[in-house]
C-alpha cells in the first residue's frame, strides 16, 4: 500500500514537472510617446495563459495602453490578465503624452 501510494504521488509530480512552461519574457522601448502606435509581439509558448505588462520609465503627459490611462510624471506600473493568444497586442495612444521613454516588459506564462 505504501509503495503503491508513493508512486501515485511520483506519478503527479513527474506530470506537473512536465506540464510546467517557462515564463517567456520580452521588451520594447516607447520613445517617440506623441506617436500612437500597436505593438505586436509573437511568443513562441504553445499555450499562454498569463500575461502581465511591466511600464517603467517618464512621459510629460497622460497616455494610454491598452485601455489604461496613465498618468506622466515617472512611470513604475503593471498589469496581469488572462490571455490566451500566442501574439501580444498593446495599443499605445500618446492621448496628451508628447516626450519621455517608456520600457514595457512582457512576461507570458
């Protein structure tokens, strides 16, 4: 019995192991922020499921990504949702934002 429920319980183990994807990470540089622009990234992951969005830097002014205002000064913010497709889309709209640099990290697990 105990042989029998160790190795159910190294037969799971093995499977999450196995199951377990690497967080794929990538970035991009915004610096021309009175410029609206869409950002597409391919991921090689075979099924995302994850995607946080990581926005450091300044903008003089308020803009927009993907839906979110955010406000100029100095940029230190991030998101996560669900996401299931193996492009990353961010919409970037400069709204009153004209100067600054902005770094976005994408993490997708």
């Amino acid at each position: 019995m105990k042989i029998e429920f160790f190795f159910t319980i190294l037969a799971l183990v093995a499977v999450s192991i196995s199951c377990r994807q690497r967080a794929e990470i990538k970035h991009i540089i915004i610096n021309e922020l009175g410029k609206d622009t869409i950002i597409n990234i391919k991921t090689d992951k075979t099924y995302p499921t994850t995607l946080k969005v990581d926005i450091k830097g300044s903008a003089d002014d308020t803009f927009i990504i993907s839906g979110f205002k955010i406000k100029g000064g100095n940029v230190d913010t991030f998101w996560h949702t669900d996401w299931y497709k193996k492009i990353i889309t961010i919409n970037y709209q400069a709204y009153k934002a004209t100067k600054g640099k902005l770094t976005v990290n994408f993490l997708l697990y």
